[in-house]
C-alpha cells in the first residue's frame, strides 16, 4: 500500500457511570447477571479462540510515547466517517483532555463516533457529564457496569450481594479503529503517565498500528461487544434540553481545560494537526508498515459471566507460542506473575534448550505496589524454571527515549509485548498474570513476520541491557542478588530492591503476606 486516500481517525474516553445523568443503569435487573445464559455456553465462548485472519496486513509499533500520541491525533484530525473506541482508562490529564477536545471537534464535523467503555473510576471529567451524550454524533456505551449507587455510595466501587465477582472483572481491551481503515491496539490507556508527559512517574509501553483485513477483524471484535446482553447504552430519547445546552459549554470547557494544563506541562506534545499535518502523519506510518500473516486474538465479552477458572482464549495463544518456541522467548510483561501451571510450562521449554529472557517492573518502577508482592513472590520459582529474569531500572538509562516531561521522572513499564523464534511476534494489552488469563478480557495481535519481530526484538532487547534493567540472581546462600551498571559505567550489585522509598517498602512487605495472588 503505497497511498492512503481515505483519511483516518482515533480518540478514546473512559466515562464515570454514575456520574453521567443519561446513563442511568437500568432498574429491575436489566444488567445481566451470571444466570443469564448457561454456564456450558460460557465456558464454550472462553474455550473458543476469537482468532481472525484473512490474508495479510501491514503493521508498524509504536514504542514511543510521543510518536503514539501524535499518531492517535492524526487519526482524530484527518476523520470522515466512522471511529470506533474500546477502552478502559481516559484520565483526567493533558492526554484525556486534549482528546476529548479533538474528539468532539470530530464529532462536530460528522464524524460518527461510538464509545465502549469500561466502568472504572479515576475517569476523564469533562467526558464524564451528560452533555457529551448529547451529541447527536457521539454513542456511548459501558461493558459490564455495576449496579447502580446513590447518596453518599454514588460512585464508588461498592458491590451488592452477587457482584463481587462481576465487579472484579474489566474489559481490559485497547482498540481503536478508525474510518474501517487503520486500527491501533496495545498497552496504553490514555492518560499522561503512558505517553511520557507525567510530572511524576511515566511508562514504558507499546502500541502497534495496523491496515488491512486485520481492521476487519477487530471490527468484528467490537461489535461482540457493543451488541452484548452485557453493555449498557444509552438512551437518546432521555437527553433532555438543558443537556444540549450544556454541550456547548462543555466545548468551551474542554478548550480552556486543555490550554491550561498543557501549559503546565510545558506544551510537550502538539494540541492539535491540522489535515495536511495529520495525512503526512499517516502516509508516513503506512509506508513504514510491514505486510506479514497475522491472528488477531481477542477475548468474548461472555467471560464477565464465568463462575468458575477459565483461561482466556488470548492466554492460551500465548502459551502455545512459547510452548512451540525452538530457541529463544524474550518477552516485556509489566506485570510477570507466572502460577504453578505456567511455571511447568516454561520449565519444560527451558529444559529443551530454549533461552526465555524476561523483563518485568521492579519495586521502584512499578505503579501498583500490590502486584510487585505478586511478582515477588514468584521469583524462586520463575528462577528455578530456567526463565532469565529482568527487573526494570526506574532510572535506566534509556529513560530519555520514553520520557518527555520537562525532567526526568522514575521510569515503569506497562508493556505487554514479546517475539518467539525470531520469527513470532505479540503485541497486545495481555498481562502475564492472573488477572490477564483468568479474570478481565484482552485483546492482541501475534504477527508472523521475522522482518516485524527483528524491529520488535531490538526494543525488547535494549530494556535488558544492564544500564537499563536489574538482572534477577542468587547469590550462595539462596537470596536474590540485583545486578545492573550504574550511570558512571560501573557494575552494581545489591541485595535487596533497588532504589525503592523506606514508605514502598513497608507497603510491600505488607502486600506480600496477603493470599490474594489471583487478583492480580
């Protein structure tokens, strides 16, 4: 594909629930339950490999939090007709309002626009009120909401008897997709700390960019979800007047928002491209793409109803990927909480000569404590495996390349990436632990391309370098050892977490004596 004439479009919002006036839950039991359907119809769907592919595709990654973002806006600024969203985080920040700005600026044009949302909190603002809904070219739509809460409860997540297991389970899933024409997927939520612009603490992550059949066939992932018994939509007959009125405010709003804190924030990404910009964008990525055979894998929405441990479709292919690998696994998991099954299963392929290099987050670098005590408490066994075993370095050296604040922050890792055989390649928004392969839904695409997985391999690879990450030993006497180099160019080695605040690790000591690992 040399040329690219029908223009393209991406943005994503995450919506409070309760906070939306137009979105009410609905009453008497309107939001399915796990008695819905059979259980043997459930655990049939989560047996099932949501596995499309038609041909090939083009595809390119986007390690980089800047060139990611700018890829999103260009897709925003150069929409004509369609732009469909599945998301999970849209946070309150330079990220979430500048696309809640362009978004709507799409929307005003014509774009039509449909948003698939998980119910979390933490969510974008603006986006959260009822005037969006409004918007006679904006659908919204919530996946799995909880029930309705009221006075001092409204908004929080508080289950009612019978929802606790239903509440514990996301739609993890990150697609966009963009005039039916260009989809993107990956790790990143929106929100700052994915895109390098955090005035605290930023990530790592990775998102490809794909044309194609493959755009097809996440379509046809989207739709599962959007017409599931289980997503909630709402209701434009009940949008009353003043709500219309209020959009208009709420452009202005979301304009004046953005200015400011991008102002804050030093201005480190553009605000807006115009056509011109965001085609050059595009027509550069597409010719950049790399054609090759490929699965997009993604989970059924029915997995919010199981009752008991079903692994995820996306998990298995996972797993079937390493299992076949002949010589080498190196993999990025942000969060690498390998159980007992997993373990023997990596046991037997290091047993057969295969090198599996791993990196993960560190204490210092990563951003839920509470899944560090997972990772912790996993490391003898992932050692005793044969897995080689990395932790980042929250000052690696490379943190230049992913942060583009105006300081340097501590650096985490939220990528979900890894390349089998030189020749097997996945990007996705799957974590290796627990809650990946039992718990939410994911989504991902494995490319059989070994000119794709030698530029995937070079990213992976850098982050083990000793400047960048701590490589996980023994010493003698059986306790860990952390070995790395230090910026002035010397070796280090340390005997307990590196670079972790007195306050982490009391917090950590804590996490780790509690039994809840598959939450995590």
């Amino acid at each position: 594909m040399t040329s690219w004439s029908r223009p393209l479009v991406f943005g994503s919002f995450l919506l409070g629930m309760t906070s939306c006036g137009s979105f009410t839950p609905p009453k008497n039991g309107a939001i399915p339950t796990v008695g819905f359907v059979s259980q043997e119809t459930i655990a049939h769907a989560c047996r099932q490999h949501t596995v499309h592919r038609e041909g090939t595709a083009g595809f390119e990654m986007l390690p980089d939090g800047r060139e990611s973002f700018i890829a999103r806006l260009a897709m925003v600024e150069a929409a004509q007709r369609t732009l469909d969203l599945q998301y999970y985080l849209w946070k309150d920040d330079v990220t979430g309002t500048t696309f809640a700005d362009r978004l709507l600026a799409a929307a005003d044009r014509g774009v039509k626009i449909r948003l698939l949302l998980d119910t979390t909190s933490d969510a974008q603002a603006e986006v959260s009120s009822a005037a969006l809904a409004a918007h006679p070219n904006i659908q919204v739509a919530f996946f799995n909401p909880l029930t309705d809460l009221k006075g001092i409860f409204a908004g929080n997540p508080i289950p009612v008897i019978g929802e606790i297991d239903r509440m514990q389970s996301r739609m993890h899933n990150k697609v966009m997709i963009a005039d039916g024409t260009l989809v993107m997927g990956g790790g990143r939520n929106l929100g700052d700390a994915y895109f390098g612009i955090h005035r605290e603490r930023n990530m790592r992550d990775l998102d490809f960019i794909a044309a194609g059949p493959v755009v097809n066939a996440s379509a046809k992932s989207f739709e599962l979800y959007w017409k599931s018994p289980l997503t909630r939509k709402g209701d434009p007959s009940k949008i009353t007047e003043n709500e219309r009125e209020n959009l208009r405010e709420l452009r202005r709003h979301v304009l004046r928002k953005k200015r400011s804190l991008a102002a804050k924030s030093g201005r480190p990404y553009p605000l807006s491209l115009s056509r011109t910009e965001a085609l050059d964008v595009l027509h550069n990525l597409v010719n950049r793409m790399i054609w090759a055979e490929y699965e997009f894998v993604a989970d059924p929405p029915e997995r919010m109803l199981r009752l008991k441990q079903v692994a995820s479709p996306v998990w298995r292919k996972i797993e079937t990927a390493v299992r076949e690998a002949r010589s080498e696994v190196v993999v990025h998991a942000a969060y690498f909480i390998p159980q007992t099954d997993t373990l023997e299963l990596l046991r037997k392929v290091t047993a057969r000569g295969v090198r599996v290099e791993v990196l993960t987050n560190s204490l210092a670098s990563i951003d839920g404590v509470a899944a560090m005590a997972g990772i912790a408490n996993r490391r003898a066994g992932i050692l005793d495996s044969g897995v080689t075993l990395f932790e980042l370095n929250a000052r690696a050296a490379d943190r230049k390349d992913y942060i583009h604040f105006r300081r340097l922050t501590p650096l985490g890792m939220h990528t979900k990436g890894f390349v089998v055989d030189d020749r097997l390649s996945f990007i996705g928004s799957c974590n290796m632990d627990p809650r990946s392969k039992y718990i939410n839904t994911e989504t991902g695409v494995i490319i059989h391309s070994t000119a794709f997985a030698t530029r995937l391999k070079s990213y992976l690879v850098k982050g083990l370098e000793a400047e960048n990450s701590w490589r996980i030993t023994r010493a003698a006497n059986g306790s860990f050892l952390w070995k790395g180099r230090l910026p002035n160019g010397r070796q280090a080695v340390r005997r307990m977490e590196p670079g972790a605040s007195l306050l982490r690790r009391l917090e950590y000591c804590i996490y780790r004596c509690l039994p809840w690992e598959d939450f995590l």
